[in-house]
C-alpha cells in the first residue's frame, strides 16, 4: 500500500493549472512568428496583443486577410491591426513581427 501524502490542490489552483496548460498547448499551433503576440495576450497585460491575437486567429493567422479584411459589421473592424500595411511593428515588444508564415493548416 502507498502511504504517500499527496499535496492537495484546489480547485481553482487545478483550474489554473488546466488552463496555462490549454494556452501553452494552443500557442504550440500557432505560427512561430505569431506565438508571442497570443502568448502576451493571454498574459492579460496587452489589450493590443489581445486584439492583434484575435484578428490573427479570426483569419487563420494571415496577416494580409487581416489588413483586407471585409468585416465590415465586426466591432473588431475599427481596431484590427496591419491597416498600415504588412510590415507594421508589434507597438508593445517593440519588435517587428518576423515574415509571415502562411500555408499550414488553420488552428
Ligand atoms: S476585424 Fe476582421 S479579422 Fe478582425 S476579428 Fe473582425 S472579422 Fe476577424
């Protein structure tokens, strides 16, 4: 028989837990030159990076689809990012986004 006393979580560490595991798990699917703006978005400390990260994932991570986008009716439409074209700098890191990868499958 085991004796070991296994530390008892709660309920909303377990919560927690499950969920950074569900963000990491989803920010492995993401491109790689994107990973860091959702990841920061899921921080909760960029309201840019959330909103970047939401148009990104909207379109599968185009940032042309983005820029073009015909949403006219989204009230992210106002907001979304790239409408200065596609190589506008991520405002917050203060490190432009890498090329774009495109062509794999959407998330
Ligand atoms: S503005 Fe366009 S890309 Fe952004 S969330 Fe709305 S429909 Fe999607």
């Amino acid at each position: 028989m085991n004796d070991e006393v296994k530390p008892k979580r709660s309920r909303k560490a377990k919560q927690d837990l499950s969920q950074s595991e569900k963000v990491l798990e989803k920010a492995k699917q993401i491109p790689e030159s994107l990973r860091a703006t959702y990841l920061k978005a899921m921080s909760g400390k960029s309201r840019r990076a959330a909103m970047r990260a939401f148009c990104q994932e909207c379109v599968c991570y185009s940032r042309a689809q983005v820029r073009d986008c015909t949403g006219y009716t989204c009230p992210m439409y106002p907001y979304r990012p790239y409408q200065g074209g596609t190589d506008e700098p991520e405002p917050e890191s203060g490190e432009p986004e890498p090329e774009e990868e495109e062509g794999e499958e959407c998330v």
